[in-house]
C-alpha cells in the first residue's frame, strides 16, 4: 500500500509538505500542491484516518449512550445532539443497551480506550462508582441530576416536577392519583416516587400499592394499564404518567372502551411530545432536543464541569 513518503517521493516534495496538503495548511505553494495532488491520483492513495485522529490526539465520535433507539424521548434527545454534531463535524457512536450494564460498559471501555471523545449517557443503568472510575478517562455527561458529584449534566429535577404535577391535579380536585412510570429503579424513577410519597404525606392522602404502575414505556402499555384499571373496586381518578407515548395509549383505550376523559380519569403526561399535541393531552413540556444540544456542548467543551437544570413547563390541554 502506498504511504506517505511513497507520495513524496513521487511528488519530489518532503513528508512534511504531502502532511500539509493532506491537511489542508494554507502555506503551500501551488506547484508543490498540485504534484502531491497527481501523485495522490496516480496511486489512489486513501489517507490512513487512524494515524491522523492519533497524531491529533482526537477522534471526533461521540459516544451516546441509550437504552431504546426506538422511544421518541431518546429520540428527541438524539435529534439536539446529532444538530450539533453536524456543525462541528462530529460524528456519533449509538450505544442501545436496553438497559444491560455489560453494554453501557462497553461504551465506558470505548471512552477508556480512547476510541471516542466523550460519553453522553442519556439513562444510566451502571453504578456511579463505575461511572466515577472512567472520569479521567475524557469527558462523561449524564442526562440526569449529579449534584453532589462531579460528574458533569444536564438535567430535569424530577422530584419537583412530579411533586408540582401532582399539586396540579390535587388542586383540580383530584384526591385518587395514580402514576406510570418507565423502570421500576433508576434514579429518575426513585426521584419520582419519593416526590409521590411526599405528596402523599403532605396533603394526608391513603397510599394506595395497586395505583403505582411501572414498565411502562410505549403506546401499547397503556392497555395493560387500563385492563388493570377496570378490575379494581376503587380505581384511580387521575393518572400522572412519565410518557406521553403511554397517555397516549391509556387514552386512545378510554375511548374504546367508552371512559370518559377527564370525567372518569384524568391524564396528566410529560415531554410533550407531538402525540400529546396531536390528542390534546395535559403535559409537563420537557425541551428534549435543546437539551440535546446542551449535553452535546458539555461532552465537546473541554474539561470544564457544569451541572445544568433545564426548566419544565405545564400544558395544559382536554384530559385534566
């Protein structure tokens, strides 16, 4: 295979001047710049990209970490940071894990090997030791709450939204609220369900086991949910769910099944997404694609830590 100082050779040029017109430098002289462009085009020589992100010390991937590629929230996350990687000439590496911590350790052993730049983990399964032990290894930004660590992010604090959500259908009138969410663990799951305990307390509401649904991540789950709804004696009023694909879902089998909508159950869902838009759904607006943009910017900006809380607002639509 023809190399580098093959092409000088047959340029009559050093090795240093075939490395500046490969990389574009401006201090070429035209002649010299077009005999290493036909010795380029006589031996078809490909530039090695390996040794170049080598001798940069870079590679331009990004690493993003997901555990659907298949759910419109990591989409619209995916959405804000590939548009950024397509203004810096960046490209992403898609890790699907589905929630398997030996696949989210690959990406991590990637990040260790220098394969990639940075890591955006967008839902995290892996311990925070073993997210903490790959620090120094480059750039890890995390789409949920780090404070108190030093692990860089950008987030929705959860439990506030989840508390105010609930405060919303209790001043409704609302007094029977349930909730679904996506994983049963998870951070952002723990932080949900804290807020609805808290709520509980504070307005000396019963906790009710059978009104907390949980895996619930797609349209289709919705029939689970209301199949599940119809067999109890005293059902939930209200429905605070983490995903406006699922509120879709529940809403689209009320109507099936003759349940009137806000009358015999509201739904509150989150993301506004455009099915919500589309069906008219009460949501918390999360703006997933700046968001995106945001954890794009943080996983590029070098070395610097910032933690930055994104703010969430009400739309208030027909299901509440």
């Amino acid at each position: 295979m023809t190399n580098i100082k093959d092409i000088a050779k047959m340029a009559g040029v050093s090795i240093t001047t075939v490395s500046r017109v490969l990389n574009h430098h401006p201090y070429v002289s035209s002649e010299k710049k077009a005999a290493v462009q036909r010795a380029i085009e006589r031996t078809n020589y490909q530039q090695n990209i390996n040794a170049v992100h080598l001798s940069k010390g870079k590679t331009f991937l990004i690493g993003i970490v997901i555990p659907f590629s298949n759910h419109p929230y990591f989409g619209s996350l995916i959405e804000g940071i590939a548009s950024e990687a397509l203004k810096k000439n960046h490209k992403l590496v898609l890790f699907q894990t589905n929630y398997e911590p030996e696949r989210e350790l690959e990406a991590l052993t990637m990040l260790k090997l220098k394969q990639i730049d940075a890591l955006i983990i967008c839902s995290r399964i892996c311990t925070w030791d073993l997210i903490v032990d790959h620090l120094s290894y480059g750039p890890i930004v995390i789409c949920e709450d780090t404070r108190g660590t030093n692990v860089s992010s950008v987030f929705v604090d959860h439990y506030q939204s989840f508390f105010k959500a609930l405060e919303y259908l209790y001043d409704k009138g609302y007094r029977k609220i349930g909730y679904c969410l996506g994983r049963e663990t998870g951070a952002n799951s723990d932080l949900r369900r804290t807020a609805y305990r808290d709520f509980l307390k504070k307005y000396n509401l019963a906790f009710t086991p059978g009104f907390a649904f949980h895996d619930c991540f797609y349209f289709e789950d919705g029939e689970r949910v209301i199949a599940c709804i119809k067999n109890m004696e005293n059902p939930p009023s209200a429905l605070l769910i983490s995903s406006d694909q699922v509120a879709a879902g529940i809403l689209t089998c009320c109507k099936d099944q003759d349940i009137a909508v806000p009358g015999q159950l509201a739904l509150m869902g989150f993301d506004n997404q455009p099915i919500a838009k589309m069906m008219n759904i009460t949501t918390l607006e999360i703006p997933l694609v700046g968001m995106g943009k945001r954890l794009f910017t943080l996983a590029t900006g070098g070395t610097a830590f910032s933690q930055e809380e994104i703010a969430v607002k009400l739309i208030e639509r027909q299901t509440v």
